[in-house]
C-alpha cells in the first residue's frame, strides 16, 4: 500500500507545475517522459505599444498612459477549454519604453492573503503572479518571476525548462527591477470581502538583455515570448487567520489552482513553446495600431516540437532515438516553404532534426535538449 502512495506522492510532484523546489532539494534529474500539450497550438497575442511618460511602481494603474494600453483576456486555466473557467478574474497589461518592460496585473481576490516576506522564498506556496519571458522563443535561457500580495520577489534564471535536465539560478535577480502591490482590501484579514489586488512591475532592459540572444530593448515588430500565470490557493479562516484547506484524504492542501494568460494544455508552466507572442511597437499607446503579424515560421518550429516530444517518448521506451519518421507515428505536416519530412539524425545520447527550406536558404533545427535554433546556407551558386 506504501509504494502506492509513493507511487501517487511523486506522480503530484512531477506533475506539479512548479518543479523549481525539487530543483533546490537534490538537482535530481526530472523524468526524461514529456506528456504533450492537449490544446491545439494557438499562443495568446499581444501588440506591446510605448509609453512616453514616467510611470510610477506604486502598484496602481494611475498613470493616464495605462488607461491607452489593452488588457489581456481574462486568464484561463492552465489546461485550457479542458477545465472549468477560473473562480476569480485576472487580468494584464502591457507598456515599454527604451529603460523598461512594464507589467500591470489585476487579480479578483475576495481573500487577500501573504505569508513569506523573504526575497528568493518559494513564492507559489501563497498566492501569486508569476512572469515567463524567452526573449528569443528557443526554449532555452528564460526568465522567471513570482510575486506575492506582499510584493516579495522570486526571481530565477533557467538554462533550459526542467524537462531538458535544467539548473535554475535563484541567486540571479532582475538588477533594477521595480514592482509594487497595491491591495484593495485588508491583507490577511479574514471577516471582510476583499476587491482583489493589482500589481505594477517594471523590468529593465539592461538586466533582461543579458542572456536575451535578442536586441534588448526590442526593435519594432519583435515579438517575444511571455506567459503570466496566477497561482490559487484554497484557503479558510480559523482563529482569525488564513490556512489552506486540507484534504482530508491525503493531510495536505488541496493541489493549488493555475490561471494563465496563454493556456499550457498541459499542468506545467515550462513548455515556453506554449508561451504567448508579445510584439513590440514604437508606436506611443493610443496613437496608432500595429498588426498582430504571425511568423508562419512558428509553425516549422512547431512541426519539430512534435518529433522532440514524440523522439523523448520513442527514447523511454527504446532506449535509443530514431531517425525513422515512421517509428515516430507523426501526422503529416502541410507547412509553407518547408520540406516535410524533417532530416533526422542521431548517436546514443542526441538526436536533431532538420526542416530545409524549399530553396535551400535556410534551415531549423531541434535537438534532445528542446532547443530551436536557425541556419543559414551561403548561397552555392
Ligand atoms: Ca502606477
Ligand atoms: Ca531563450
Ligand atoms: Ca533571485
Ligand atoms: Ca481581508
């Protein structure tokens, strides 16, 4: 019966969404198995415009600039249409201009509630709003955030998501970083109904540059990849305070809810491919509209996404990769430009498949770790 329970222990751990704490405890290497997404892929888009006044990281949209800047769809669940809509609304806003990436969060909350007033603590162990940015869409080297309604920060840097063997850097911090929460409500007092709590953030280029493989701040027409998540605790008053509800079943609380900007139809925030398109416009908010533009070249790098996923669960049953498209079971794939079937080649440990363009300009490539990157071929004539 123990080994059951084990057995579902760390079904609930390596399922859970933020695998950051068993990082800290033994950088064990996670399950080389890579459940897929079960949401067609269609990432959340946003056009990012320019603010032309200082806005002040107080927590609050007071600034005349946030009121020409659009808000994000309500979030969803982190599975998408799969699941029932969120119990409270949340909401976000974008800016920048040549210092800073500007965020402003609105979260429903009829509970406002904090515990952890350390920087760097686990922050998803109370409620949260959380920030994911690949600047360059390669899955590799992003940057994560989470803040709580006590403006505590987390911040970490990853070389690659969990899932790919990853090490992240929690001593790395956002230099410069501003954000401040403005509560609209009592924080951890149980008795009345709170209005919820906002959040104001102010990322500078300069620290984001670093490791952004990408200009930094952006040109216009750029396009990042960004995902907000909220993290939701079930919580109850005893003795005048906050506790998580328990289940009775297990002794622990109840797993926390995840609602999220671009859906992940899957219950884990490090599959940056699933991540929404932010584009960057030089435009000032307000005075003008820029176009959504989808880079088709999105879906060559999908196409290679599904022979990753589908090469990680040939090597876990196998115990080796396969360059054989067929042993891979994958549809085919109706892609502009580029030539299906992907090349693929392989040794013990790697693999990495090739998509060539029709005329031979360019290619993309995946390997093992996840990681999508571009070539270039000289011209041979
Ligand atoms: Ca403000
Ligand atoms: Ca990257
Ligand atoms: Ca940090
Ligand atoms: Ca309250």
């Amino acid at each position: 019966m123990w080994y059951l329970i084990l057995f579902f222990l760390i079904c609930f751990i390596s399922c859970s969404p933020q695998n950051d704490e068993l990082a800290i405890s033994d950088g064990e290497k996670i399950s080389p198995t890579i459940p897929e997404p079960q949401i067609p892929f269609n990432p959340e888009q946003y056009v990012c415009y320019k603010t032309d006044m200082s806005i002040n990281i107080d927590g609050k949209m007071n600034e005349s600039i946030w009121q020409h800047a659009e808000w994000t769809k309500d979030f969803v669940d982190i599975e998408g249409h799969l699941k029932p809509k969120p119990r409270f609304r949340t909401r976000a806003k974008k800016l920048w201009d040549d210092q800073y990436f500007y965020i402003f969060a609105e979260m429903e909350e009829p509970d406002v509630w904090a515990t952890l007033k350390k920087r760097d603590s686990i922050i998803f162990y109370d409620n949260d709003f959380e920030v994911f940015i690949d600047p360059n869409g390669d899955t590799h080297r992003y940057y994560e955030l989470e803040i709580n309604s006590f403006s505590t920060e987390w911040d970490l840097f990853l070389d690659k998501p969990y899932r790919d063997d990853c090490r992240a850097v929690h001593f790395w911090d956002i230099g410069g970083m501003k954000s401040n929460v403005h509560v609209d409500g009592t924080i951890n007092r149980p008795g009345d109904k709170d209005k919820g709590w906002t959040l104001e953030i102010a990322l500078p280029w300069a620290a984001l540059k670093e490791c952004a493989d990408k200009d930094a701040p952006p040109k216009t027409g750029d396009q990042w990849r960004v995902n907000f998540s909220r993290v939701e605790w079930q919580v109850e008053a005893k003795n005048n305070k906050y506790e998580k509800v328990i289940n009775p079943e297990t002794g622990k609380p109840f797993p926390e809810d995840n609602w999220v900007w671009s859906p992940q139809g899957v219950i884990n925030m490090h599959y940056p491919e699933m991540w929404g398109f932010v584009q960057f416009s030089d435009k000032i908010a307000g005075a003008g509209v820029d176009e959504f533009e989808y880079q088709e070249e999105e879906d060559v790098k999908w196409a290679l996404r599904q022979v990753y996923y589908r090469e990680r669960s040939y090597y876990e049953k196998t115990g080796k990769f396969t360059d054989k498209i067929a042993d891979l079971k994958l549809e085919y794939y109706e892609l502009a430009e580029y030539i299906w079937p992907p090349l693929i080649e392989y040794t013990t440990s790697l693999f990495e498949a090739v998509l060539a363009h029709q005329d031979h300009t360019k290619k993309w490539h995946i390997s093992q770790d996840g990681k999508t990157w571009q070539t270039t071929i000289p011209n041979s004539s």
